[in-house]
C-alpha cells in the first residue's frame, strides 16, 4: 500500500489507492460491492414503472434489466473506453420523456425512441469528435468548478427530501438517517486521524455505515426483507422484453434532445472524478466517454434498461473512501451484471432503508462541492467569475423549491430540461461564461 499514496500525492489528490493501481481480487470485490450498495439506481426504474402502470411483476423485472443495464455500461465505459472509475445508473431526466411516450405510443415505441438517441451520443464521441471540442472550447476551469459545485448542490436537497419524504415516521426516518451519515463521518475522520487500523476504517466506510444504520432502522421497524422471499433467484434477460421496438419520429427526435442533456449531466460527473482522481480529461478520454456512454445506453436499451449517466454519488464515494482503483469499479460493474440474472439478490438490495441510502448520500454530496470549490479555489474571483459561480447556484437552488404542478403545465421541452437541476446550472454557467465579457486582464492572463 505504500505505492498508492505516492502516486496519489503526485496527483495532488488525498487518495489511498489510484486509478491504475492494482489491488486483490478480495479487496476489490468488497469496494465494488460499497459501491454498488450505496447506489439508489433502483429509483428511477420504479418511478417510471408506476408512471407507466406495469405490473408488480413487470416492475421488479425493470429493475432487474436496468441493474443488467448499469452492469454493462459501467464495465464498458471504466474498463474500455473512458477508463476512469465511472460508475453508471439510470439518469432521472429522461423519466418525464419515457412516461409520456410509453403511456401515448406504448413501451415499444419507448424502446424505438431510445436506441437513435444513444447512437447519436456515441457518434458525437467517435468518429466525428466533436464532443471534445465542443467541451474545450466552452469549458475553462471555472466553468467546469461551477458545474462540480452544481452537481453538489443538486444533490443534497435530493437528499435531504428522500429522507422527508420516505415511508414511516418522519422522527425515526431522521434518526436513521443522522446515524448513518455521523458514522460515515466518524469513519473517515478515524482514516485520516487513526495510524494503525485508519486505512481499514476509510476503506470500509460506506459499507460500515450502512450496516449500522440498517441495524438502527430495525429498531424501529423500518426493514422488510420479505420480497425477497418471493423473488426469484435466477430469471435470464430478454432482448426487447417490451417487444419489437417501433419508431416514432417525434418520439426519436425528444429522445435526442434528452441524451443530448444527459450527456451535460454526465460531464459534469466526469469532471468530478477528474477533480477527486487528479486524472486529466483529454479530448481523446473525452470522445472515447461520449462513444461509452452512448454504446453502453444503446446496449442497455436493448434489454429494457433506461439510459444511463455517471453516477456523481459514486464519484463523491471516491473521494470519501479514497479509493479511484478502475478494478474496484469493475468489480462494481460485474456485480451488477450478477444482479440483472438474480433477482433475488437485486431485491435484497432494494430492502436496504431509502434513509440509511440518503444520510450517507447527503456526506457524499458534501465531498462533491468540496471538489468543485477545491477547482475555482486558485481562480481570481471578480466580478465575471462571481456571476458565472453564483447565478447557475442560485437557479439550481431555485428549481429545487420550483413548484412541481407549474413544472407539468411548461412544454415538453422546457419540462425536461428544468427537471434537471445539474442540467439547467451546467447550461447556466456555459452561457454566462461566453456572453459576460472578459475583463482585459483576464484576457491578458489566458493569452499568455
């Protein structure tokens, strides 16, 4: 273990074991195995399964195909294309989109519209390698700070709510929450501060916290392992569960912008880990990301998964545990894969307490906006660089109190776009970046 560090400090970042560092097939099954337990990709595919109408039965075969989905797109894209530690799940923005093409058009038809969009993606990516470009041109550090910042602030209201909102009493669903996160807290404070026994503590963190909070959770009765009972414990994948899929022009075209804001959305994420690894996005990185994430939503699409982003949660998890090993992400993304044919095991998962999930998720988030402030830390902060960090903070934290009924009466368009808090920030700060004008000495400083 004494490599890591060093590699870790000549990146400038407080890492324990680096992006390309190897570790045991023990270990990284086990960090993998965090990953995926502090993950909540489960949401999304039963929000839109109810929005939907389908089936209980339906419903827990969803989730087992975007568990598959995730699996797959996360081992293409951290052990072949990107090769970051990228782990992905199922992106909130499309929800909208697939719920209203799926009720309107049927859920072949929502198949049809996913599958152009995600090729679209990886084509911007590769061949044409436009993506890069477009990101260096209108993506300086202070940009890509602010959108780090963004994704932060987007993410603990989320939170925040998951934990008010969830099932039971409100008082126990606090305290659950409150002790999970303060063990994760404890647990990384006892890395940096413990010599003997720290490493184990910051390596376990998250795995340690859940454990605890779940145990806490019982007390009050807030566990409930009998789905899994019921749940089978091998179902094999189908290629278009929901049938031959059907191509409905308007449907493909909303679908395309959608991918197109999701990739705004991923980037963000990717600029995190670049932030918590110290490994730099180059043009080649970035278009080979573009070209996984593209591929990775199409082949997921193909087997009823919803398109996929990187996970900034797992990001923030990085710089929580310390640990940015590609295998320890791989690991992740195989276990996945197990899950999308077991789901008794993937059900298992699900049982674990949304509050015990988002107390620790509300930490992770604090590690994101560390990140992003530790990017526009060494910037000048004038008056241009005040507006392009503040105003995309302010309107994200605007949309998080934006009333939902209003949000539903807005255009198809404008509904996707504003469901998206990172979306709408990143946007925010790529705009002002290019319209406020830059001050001579500005100019002076990036010309030389």
């Amino acid at each position: 273990m004494e490599r890591q560090p060093a590699t870790a400090a000549a990146n400038g970042t407080n890492l324990l074991v680096g992006v390309d560092d190897k570790i045991g097939v023990g270990k990284a099954f086990l960090l993998g195995l965090q990953h995926v337990l502090a993950m909540d990709l489960y949401i999304a595919p039963i929000i839109i399964a109810g929005l939907l109408g389908l089936s209980g039965g339906d419903t827990s075969f969803f989730i087992q195909m975007c568990f598959l989905a995730t699996g797959i797109g996360t081992l293409i894209q951290t052990g072949i294309f990107m090769r970051l530690p990228v782990v992905q799940g199922p992106s909130y923005i499309p929800i909208g989109a697939m719920s209203a093409i799926g009720g309107k058009l049927g859920l072949a038809a929502m198949t049809g519209s996913l599958l152009p969009g995600a090729l679209l993606i990886a084509i911007l990516g590769l061949p044409l390698k436009w993506f890069a470009k477009a990101v260096r041109k209108i993506i300086p550090p202070i940009v890509g700070g602010t959108v780090i910042m963004v994704v932060g602030v987007t993410l603990i209201p989320s939170a925040m709510k998951s934990v008010f909102n969830a099932h039971g009493n409100l008082g126990h669903n606090v305290i659950v929450a409150g002790v999970s996160a303060a063990v994760l807290v404890v647990c990384m404070l006892f890395g940096s501060k413990l010599k003997r026994g720290g490493t184990l503590f910051r390596l376990l963190s998250v795995i340690l916290a859940i454990v605890v909070g779940t145990i806490v959770a019982s007390f009050y009765g807030a566990v409930d392992f009998s789905p899994v009972a019921d749940a089978k414990w091998i179902k094999m994948p189908e290629l278009f569960p929901f049938g031959t899929p059907t191509f409905d022009w308007s449907a493909v075209a909303t679908m395309a912008l959608v991918y197109l804001i999701v990739l705004i959305e991923t980037t963000g994420t990717w600029f995190v880990v670049s932030s918590v690894t110290g490994s730099e996005l180059t043009e080649k990185r970035l278009n080979r990301g573009a070209f996984g994430e593209g591929i990775g939503c199409f082949v997921g699409s193909l087997f009823g998964g919803s398109p996929m982003t990187g996970y900034s949660s797992n990001a923030g998890l990085i710089a929580v545990t310390g640990v940015a090993s590609r295998m320890a992400i791989m690991s992740g993304g195989i276990i996945l894969l197990v899950l999308g044919f077991v789901p008794k095991l993937s059900v298992l998962i699900t049982c674990i307490p949304e509050p015990v999930i988002n107390g620790i998720f509300a930490i992770v988030c604090v590690a994101i906006l560390m990140n992003g402030l530790k990017v526009i830390q060494p910037l000048r902060i004038d008056d241009r660089n005040m507006m392009i960090v503040g105003i995309p903070i302010m309107l994200t934290l605007g949309l998080t109190v934006f009333p939902g009924d209003v949000l539903q009466t807005l255009p198809d368009f404008a509904n996707y776009i504003l469901s998206s808090g990172t979306a709408v920030g990143a946007i925010a700060a790529l705009v002002l970046n290019l319209i406020i004008p830059k001050g001579k000495e500005a100019s002076e400083s990036e010309g030389g």
